[in-house]
C-alpha cells in the first residue's frame, strides 16, 4: 500500500498538466500552419472563395493558411476528408450548398453529416445562377418557354455540367415545379456545356451569373432569368424565377467549416478572424467584382441557414428525382 501512493498521488498531477497543456495549446493556436480543403479542381467557384479568405485570414492568425485541392466524386472525397481531420482546428473545409446540401438529396448514403460531422465558422459570398438560352430560341421568356414546353413535353433540351450538378439541380428543380418536361443532356463540365449551346444543339443552360455574364454580353446566348430572390446585380435586366412564375431559388453560398469537436477556444478564434476579414473592404470587392453577393452570415446564422437548406433542398432533389448517377 505505501509503494502505491506515490502513484495515486501523481495521478490528479498528471490530469492537472495534461489539462494545462491543452489549454496553453489552445492559447496559443495557431501555432504552424492550417490547411484549408478545397473539394473541386483548381480555378472553379470553390477554389477562388477558398483562395482569397486563406491569404486574408493567414495574416491575421500570424500562420499561413495553405490551399488543398481535394477532387473526386463531385466533392464527396475533399469533404469527407475534412469531416475525418483532426479535431483541432487546423484543418478547414470551403463548404456550400453543392457539398453540404444538395448532396445529402442527391445521394442514398453520404459517409459525413453535414450538420453533426461540422461546425461552421460562417458564410462570405453567395452567387445566383442565370437562365440561357440558344440565341435563336423561339421563347420571348421563361414564361413563354414553359407556356410552350406544356404544350410540347420533351420538345426542349436543357445541357448542366454532369448529373448532380449546380446546374442539373437548379433546372431539374425549375422544370419539375413548373410542371413541365424537358430532355436533359449531361456534360461533362461547363465548358463541354456551352459549346453545344453556342453552337445551337441544346436550347437551354443554367450556369452561375459571372461566367454566364460574358457570353449574354457577346450576343451568343440570351438570358432569360436569373435564380436568386433578388435580382441579379450582373445581370439587373432579367427577372428572377419568382418573378417568371415559379416559386423557386436558389443560391450558391460559401463558408467555411471546422470537422466537429474542434475546442470552443479554438473554433472563437477562427471564427471572429473569418467575421473579420469578410468585413474588408477588398474582399468584399474581390467577391462583387467575381459576380458574388457578400454575405459574411457568423456562425450561427451560417448554421440556420444551412438547416434550412437542407430541409427544403433534400424534399424537393428527392420530389424531383434527381440523381447524380
């Protein structure tokens, strides 16, 4: 029994340290550079929003903040990536309504939770898609359009980017509350998309409002509608979906989220440097001038709005039948 106190005795020291040491961890985070995953390629919506919150925000913590393409399966494997990190705050996701929302309707099985599997730091941005079409299309509107696609079932042709798309979602979604049918011709990519619209072999295309700007500007589409609940800032002349007569919208916003159970102290300091720099300025700018709405929503709101999200967009991809396979 005496040979055994000195161990009994250490035992609360030794929590006592381990406890302290945590704690000065946290307080002193961020101590070597965080890593921030970006689920798509380089070059795309996620990849510029993920950019240029890291060079913003790597000044303030002091630590670089270094970009991780992680592709694969739309953006199932860099979310599920990020889901899995270790807790500790070091690893970060550019999440959005593609990766943790749209994807919980577009697939049986996800292998991460949206909501218990992250907590958000907060929104910055959010972009509208814009409705083309073919410049030679025979549809004043979008009104005018679904009066004639009723009219007509399968008689018009709508291209996206591959199934389960932004794309494919928005249109599925517009066609499928507006009663109508229409044929869908995946691509695969945008890209692949828009040389079969310029070149008149598919009527209709959803693409995001900056890059769909350019070719309306050119002469070689014509816009019909944007997606968002207000009017487009890029695109002010055309009337959003509500006010064509179909009770829809939809925006792409990106935040950024921590896996869950990163420590409280941890999670308050990313998220005042991310509420912080989205108040700049300059990054409000680089977001406008990008075709984005800034939308710097803190934690909480970022976390309403993606519940709320989720319970409208998951009813409806499902009500749709839309599939990404």
């Amino acid at each position: 029994m005496l040979r055994r106190r000195p161990l009994l005795f250490t035992l609360p020291a030794m929590l006592g340290a381990s406890a302290v040491q945590v704690a000065r961890a946290q307080a002193d985070f961020p101590a070597r550079p965080l890593k921030l995953i970006v689920p798509q390629p380089p070059g795309g919506g996620f990849d510029f929003v993920g950019r240029t919150l890291a060079e913003a925000m790597g000044k303030g913590l002091g630590q670089p903040v270094v970009v991780e393409n992680r592709p694969g399966s739309g953006t199932l494997v860099g979310t599920d990536a990020a889901a899995k990190a270790a807790p500790d705050g070091y690893t970060l996701l550019v999440g959005s309504v593609s990766n943790l929302v749209l994807n919980v309707g577009l697939y049986p099985s996800l292998s991460y939770d949206p909501q218990k599997d992250f907590e958000p730091l907060g929104n910055a941005v959010a972009y509208s898609y814009t409705l083309m079409a073919r410049k030679d299309l025979a549809a004043s509107s979008l009104a005018d359009l679904i009066g004639k696609a009723r009219a007509q079932p399968r008689a018009y042709t709508y291209a996206s980017a591959g199934n389960g798309s932004g794309q494919h979602v928005i249109a599925a979604a517009l066609w499928h509350l507006a009663s109508v049918e229409l044929l869908h011709v995946p691509y695969k990519g945008a890209q692949a998309a828009y040389q079969d619209l310029l070149g008149g072999r598919v009527d209709l295309f959803f693409d995001l409002a900056p890059t769909a700007r350019g070719q309306i500007a050119g002469g070689t589409v014509r816009g019909l509608a944007t997606s968002g609940a207000q009017r487009s800032p890029m695109h002010p002349e055309l009337p959003t979906l509500r006010e064509s007569g179909v009770d829809l919208d939809l925006e792409s916003w990106f935040g950024l989220y921590a896996p869950a159970k990163v420590p409280a102290a941890v999670l308050a300091r990313l998220r005042s440097e991310l509420q912080r720099v989205t108040q700049f300025a300059e990054i409000k700018d680089a977001f406008t001038k990008a075709g984005g709405r800034p939308l710097p929503l803190p934690a909480d709101e970022a976390r309403t709005q993606l519940a709320r999200d989720l319970d409208r967009w998951t009813r409806l991809v499902r009500a749709a039948g839309i599939k990404a396979e």
